[in-house]
C-alpha cells in the first residue's frame, strides 16, 4: 500500500514539472522575441536591461560605448537556427546583426554569441554575455 502511495504522489507531480518546463520554454520565447525587437529598432538602451543585473554591475556599460551604439543602426538580426539548450537553466544563440553607421552608411555584420541563464527565483531569463561588442571590426 505505502509503494502505491508513493508512486501516485510521484506521478501527481510530474504534470507540474511538465508545466514549470513549459512555463520556463515560454518565457524564453518571449524574451527572446522582446530582446531581438528592441535591438532591431538599435534600442541598445532598452537592450542593456535584459542584460543580469549582476553582470551590469559588474561591467557597466561607459557612456563612451553607449555613445558607440548609437553611432549605428541596425539593419538586420538574424537569430539563424535559434537558441540550444544547455540544460534546463541555459541558452546559447548566436545571432548575426547587420549594422549600419550614420556617419558614413557603411554596413557591417557581426556575430553576437549570446548566453541566457534563468532564474527560477524571479522566474526570468537573463542575458548573461551582456550587449553585442560592435567594436570589432
């Protein structure tokens, strides 16, 4: 009797694992889409705050490199064939970023290797590699 109950208290939970999976899938999405929209419209600002509180202020962005995105527009984000999972709490994507430069309107492509972990406390993804570096040539 005690193995039975057992099992039926393990299987009662496994549709709230599935659940917290799919809760965690969608907020990924919705992330993931939130965070390419603002890049795409060069909203580097609103960029920053999908960027781990810890990381930004471990690396604050200097007024210098703000000053740099906004020296360019974005005329492209391709996330190619879209996030891999690293377990159940990470995300890699790398993303290719069509940039053009206001001043000379010449365009340019970088690669940006994004890492996202989520935070099961607050329940949100975090983009922990921080901004794209568009100071490489």
């Amino acid at each position: 009797m005690r193995r039975i109950l057992i099992t039926l208290a393990a299987l009662a939970t496994l549709p709230l694992v599935g659940c917290a999976t799919q809760q965690r899938s969608d907020t990924l999405t919705t992330t993931l889409n939130a965070y390419a929209s603002v890049v795409r419209w060069g909203d580097f600002h609103a960029a920053e705050q999908f960027v781990d509180p810890k990381v930004r202020e471990e690396h604050p962005t200097s007024s210098l490199e703000m000053a740099r995105y906004d020296q360019y527009k974005v005329s492209g984000y391709d996330e190619g064939k879209g996030p891999t999972p690293h377990g159940d709490f990470e995300v890699t994507q790398v993303v290719q970023i069509n940039l053009v430069n206001v001043n000379t309107q010449s365009e340019r492509t970088i690669t940006d290797r994004q890492t996202w972990h989520y935070d099961e406390a607050g329940k949100h993804w975090w983009l922990v590699s921080g901004l794209p570096d568009i100071s490489r040539q």
